[in-house]
C-alpha cells in the first residue's frame, strides 16, 4: 500500500488472514498424512518404521479433524474482543 511521502513499504493485511492462512494448512496436513499412508504400505503396520508413521498419521489426521474448529473458535472469540 503507498504512503504518501514515504519510500518504505508497507503491507495491509485483510480481517482474519492469519487464520486464513492457517486454515490454508489443511493441503499440507493432508499430504503429511497420505505421506505416512504410503510409508506404512511400504514398511507394514507391524514394523519399527511402520508403527512410527502410524503415530505420524494419527497426528496429522487429528490435525486434519481439529483445525477448522479451532479456526472457527479463534474467529469467535477475536470477533468477540477476547482473544
């Protein structure tokens, strides 16, 4: 965004684009999540590695499950003046 007088830049960011941004994220989570899918496929459920990427796919789904509620909470409670 210009100012008048000034050579710096400055940047205008629109209501909620931080959790837009977030919100965003669910295209990485979900490709975290086929990533551990193909790794197990390959090493097994039952093995070291397999169990490892196990856990990383339960992570990433609950991340998947949860982030849109806490982005609907966050804007709630900004809205609100609480946050």
């Amino acid at each position: 965004v210009p100012a008048p007088g000034s050579r710096r830049d400055h940047y205008r960011f629109r209501k909620h684009a931080w959790s837009t941004l977030m919100g965003n994220q669910n295209t990485l989570l979900a490709g975290m999540w086929d990533a551990a899918a193909g790794g197990i496929k390959i090493a097994g459920r039952e093995s070291v590695v397999g169990l490892r990427l196990d856990e990383m796919q339960d992570f990433y789904g609950f991340m998947q499950r949860e982030m849109a509620a806490l982005i609907d909470r966050w804007r709630e409670q900004y809205d609100a003046g609480q946050a």
